[in-house]
C-alpha cells in the first residue's frame, strides 16, 4: 500500500465521518428554524397587535430566523463540498486499483488524423487521456488534451512544469480541494462559451453619464418625498417620485433586458471561478511556473476579489425575478438600472482581463490532473531532458495503463539521428505494445509528467505514427493509400526541417510481400537520410538484414517466445538481434483450423 493509498483512505474515512456530523447538524438547523419561525407571529398572540412589544419582538424572531436560514445554507454547501471530497477520494482509490472508467474519456478529441493520437490511444474508452483526466473545468479539459496532443518541445518549459507538478503531487490535500471548489458547480460548453466571449465585446450604455446622476438623485428624492407621507401630509410627492422610477425602469427597459440576458443567471458559475481564483491565490507555492501563475492571480488586485464584486451585482440583478422584492426595490432605488450600470462598469474595466484568468484556472486545473498521476505514482521517475544531439535511453521502461502486476519492463536506448531500431516477434509476443509504451512516455515526458520507468533520459521531439491506418468509405480511400498519405506527411514534416521520432507498426500491410518489403526497406533508406529516428515493427525477417548494408544506423531487436508443454510461453522481454521462433502454424493447428 503506498502513500497515495493511505491517504485517500484516510480522508474518504475522514469525510464519512464529517458527512454524518454535518447532516446531524442540519436535523437540528431544521428544528431550530421551524420554532425560529413560529415566534415571529408568536408576540402579536401573547402581547397583542397594539404592545410595542410585539414588534420588536417579533423583529427579533425575524432576525433570527433569517440568521438560520443563512447559516443553514452555509451548511447545506459544507454538505456538499464534503460529499464531493469524499466522492473523490473514493475516485482515486479506485483508480489506483486500475478502474478509471467513471473519468470523463475525452472521446471528442478523438482525430484519427493525427500524428500519433489515434495509435496511442490518447482518448477515447481505456484511454491515456482518461487515466490522467481529474480536470473540474471545459477550459482544463480541453488544456490537458491539447497537450497531449501537442506538447511543448523546449527543454526550459518541460523542465519548469516538471518542477510545478512535482510539487503539486507533494500537495493532496490542496489537490482534492481545488478539485472539490471546481465540482461545486459543473459548468458545461455554452455557459463556458458565452463568458469567454465577455473578453472580446465590448458593451455600450446609452446615456451612462445621466444614468450615474440618476442613481443617486432619484432615489434620494424619492427618500425626501416618503417624509411628508410617513407624516400624514401628503403622499403625492411620494408617488411622483415613484412614478418617475417606473417611467425610467420603462424608458431603459430593452438595455436591461439585455444585461439581464447577458449576466443573469450566471451566479453559480460566477461563484465556482471566483472560488478557484481565490483558492488559487492563497496557494503558498515554490516553484517559479507556480509562482508566476499565482501572481497573475492576485496583482495588481485579488482577481477573486473582482469576481466576487461581478457575483455580487449579478446576485442583485437577479432579484428581479421575485415579483414583490422587483417591486419594492425598483419603487425606491431604480434597482434594475442600478444593476445595470454596475454590471456594464465592471465590464468597462475588467473584460480584457477575464480571459487571462480563466487561462490560469485551466493551467492550474491541468497541471493539477498530471499532478494526480505522479502523486498515485511514487515509483515513476521525471526524466531529464536533454537538448543537443537525439537520446532516448530509458531503464525499465513500461506502459503506464497496464497495471503493475502485468508490466513488464524493458531497457531500450537509441541515440543520434538517422537512426532505424527494426523489432521483430511472434504474433502475441509484445512489439505492438511495446512500440506503445515509447509513444505514451515519451508524451508524458514532454508534457512534464514522470513516465514509467526507472530512470529516462530523452531529447524532445515531434512524434508521428502509423500503427492503425484505416479505409475510408466516405473518402474513397483503399487502406494502402491512406498508409501511403500518413506516411508523405511525415516525409513533409522532414523535408520541412522538423526532426521526427518515427513509429511504424508492420510498414505497407496493404500489398504483395515482395512489393512490402521493397517498398520498405526504400523508405527506410530514406529515413536514414534525414533527421529522423525510426523505430518500426514488422513480422518481415527480410528487413531486418538491413543492418548488414548500414550496420551504424540500423539496429535489431525482437521479442521471443517459448512453446514448453505444447504451449506458448511468453515473457515479453526485449533482447538484441533477430526472433528466431514464429507461432502462426503452431496456434492454427492448436486451434483445429489445420
């Protein structure tokens, strides 16, 4: 049991005992309310209508029954939030039994037209994007995937996001209640959409300048004019000054319907960003991608701080749905309109700035879900990066989605450019995978991730794979010429100037064996030429004699097999040289077919 399991079983036994406490609490809140609200008619039946005692009485019950209500609603949300600390830790613990299916999959990134996404099984069911996805916002998701899909090359960034997400993954706690802040409310798509597209409009305010003398004028007329009527004078002026409310409430009623449509509703999600900003605020962090993130959070002025005022107004305006609460405040201080104009001045001066922070929520929120992996991980190491000539060296190098019990490590190293690495190997026997447990760690590795090994040295490079080429119907593609496009694309990127790590799982599948192996051995040819490092799979012993004619750039590695008993045996070791054992015939005749 290592580390990370200890913990997230102690704090899901921690919150289970919070999540009985604070439901007690809220029975007793209950009880304490309904009583608190019998008193306030109470006083008018002991006392009488006329007693001055009845109203200050009653007042006091009010007061007191609007305090519970308040404090009933703070833990109902304590409620929550424990519910989903302890529904988290619940999430990693079976996690780290290998069960992430109840992650979001990323499925909608999946683009079989990428470089290597569709072949390494980046999204989708099962996949790498799942295992590591504990992200708790649309920005975050989209973040993490993107950088699977392209992640950073320079040696300086990968180095500083290894140093943010180590000490993340020193921080669980931190973790599970940044995580917890962000699923207090789950924002989707649109919602996302439409406050990102704050940032990029502009809002204009007919008459802003008359509407800021109006909101303080007319509702202190309107105070001056309730004197004479609270005397028993007149209540004309009272009701002019009403009047005149209403009739501006009418004349600017399509602007604030506007507003309305453009901030309201929104306080939930309003309340999730500002919870996050500030939580990220206060984060005490040491490593300078961290620090840097902070700052951007809090200077020149808490960003959680300007949100909270932006919740706030968004809170009033939506008041206006309580038809008698409408009623009163637009009578007595031009309430809609008053929104209105905060709503539109704090656009005036924060909008540029919306974007930027939710850009920092996202990088913590991604940073965050590849902190989650290293910390289930204590036993992956964060590889160095090197920058002149190619390396990729790794000890024990396994597949991260295969859990421990069934990796199997390998030492693999490759080093310099225009180099070709040819495994060859039964059916069943490993390469496939194996060529998948390079990709995937070398992602991790340049997203600033530990990968599984013991230990990695690696240069970082643009990968490209051809490993599930596929026909196509709709475009009328044969299965031959879609391979041969994949494989002109990455020729494209070389003749470009763009190194590449190269990976082909059983070259040409779509033609004669004679015309496979040429063709083969010609684009590996090519591939030696330019700056690319090549590590192909293939059931063809032909190509592997190629190390004869380049015996500096070829190299040759293969997975064997035993048959002891009449069975296969297999160990998925990789060794040097060529596979000397094949297992089609024996598996056909095992199985009755010959």
């Amino acid at each position: 049991m290592n580390f990370a399991q200890i913990f997230y079983q102690q704090k899901a036994e921690e919150y289970s005992i919070q999540m009985k406490a604070v439901s007690a609490n809220l029975r007793r809140f209950a009880w304490f309310r309904f009583f608190a609200f019998l008193l306030i008619p109470a006083p008018a039946f002991i006392f009488g209508l006329k007693n001055p005692i009845t109203f200050v009485a009653g007042a006091a019950a009010l007061v007191l029954f609007l305090v519970l209500v308040k404090k009933n609603i703070q833990v109902e949300r304590r409620k929550r939030e424990t519910a989903i600390l302890k529904k988290l830790c619940e999430d990693e613990l079976l996690a780290l039994k290998h069960k992430y299916s109840h992650f979001k999959n990323g499925i909608e990134y999946t683009d079989p037209d990428h470089f290597y996404a569709y072949d390494l099984d980046l999204f989708g069911e099962g996949s790498l994007f799942q295992y590591l996805n504990r992200t708790v916002t649309v920005d975050g998701e989209k973040l993490l995937a993107k950088t699977l899909g392209h992640p950073p090359f320079e040696k300086e960034e990968i180095i500083e996001r290894q140093k943010a997400i180590e000490e993340l993954a020193q921080h669980p706690e931190w973790r599970l209640h940044f995580r917890a802040t962000g699923l207090m409310f789950e924002e989707n798509k649109e919602l996302n959409l439409e406050i990102r597209a704050w940032t990029k409009t502009t809002l204009n305010l007919e008459k802003e300048g008359l509407i800021s003398h109006f909101l303080w004028l007319i509702p202190l007329l309107t105070l001056v004019a309730a004197i004479p009527a609270l005397l028993g004078i007149t209540k004309l002026f009272l009701w002019t000054a009403i009047f005149i409310q209403w009739s501006l409430l009418l004349f600017f009623s399509k602007q604030v319907s506007f507003y309305f449509r453009y901030f309201g509703r929104k306080s939930a999600m309003l309340e999730k960003y500002m919870a996050m900003l500030e939580y990220t605020g206060r984060g005490d962090f040491k490593s300078e991608k961290l620090l840097q993130m902070k700052h951007s959070v809090i200077h020149p002025k808490p960003a959680g701080k300007t949100f909270s005022e932006l919740k706030n107004w968004v809170d009033r305006f939506e008041y206006r749905q309580n038809l008698i609460v409408a009623f009163l405040l637009n009578s007595l201080l031009l309430w809609d309109i008053r929104c209105m104009f905060h709503l539109w001045r704090w656009h005036q001066l924060h909008h540029g700035e919306i974007a930027g922070w939710l850009d920092t929520i996202a990088a913590f929120d991604e940073l965050v879900s590849l902190a989650g992996f290293a910390g289930n991980h204590p036993g992956f190491a964060y590889p160095e990066v090197a920058s002149d000539d190619f390396i990729f060296r790794a000890e024990q190098l396994g597949h991260p989605l295969l859990p421990q019990n069934k990796r199997v490590g390998n030492n693999f190293v490759v080093a310099s450019w225009s180099k070709a690495v040819i495994v060859t190997g039964a059916n069943m026997a490993g390469k496939s995978t194996f060529l998948r447990t390079v990709g995937v760690n070398l992602i991790l590795a340049e997203s600033g991730a530990p990968v599984c090994a013991k230990n990695m040295v690696f240069t970082p490079v643009q990968l490209f794979t051809n490993m599930r080429t596929t026909d196509s119907l709709q475009k009328e593609e044969s299965y031959f010429f879609a391979e041969l496009k994949r494989i002109k694309r990455v020729l494209e990127l070389l003749d470009n100037g763009v190194p590449v790590f190269v990976i082909l799982d059983e070259m040409l599948k779509g033609t004669n064996s004679l015309d496979k192996l040429n063709g083969s051995k010609e684009l590996i040819k090519k591939l030696l030429q330019l700056p690319a490092v090549s590590l192909i799979a293939t059931h063809d012993l032909k190509l592997s004699e190629m190390d004869a004619d380049f015996p500096n750039q070829v190299a040759n590695l293969c997975f064997e097999i035993r048959i002891e008993n009449n069975e296969m045996v297999f160990d998925y070791k990789l060794s040097s040289g060529v596979t000397q054992t094949m297992n089609a015939t024996f598996l056909m005749k095992k199985m009755g077919i010959i």
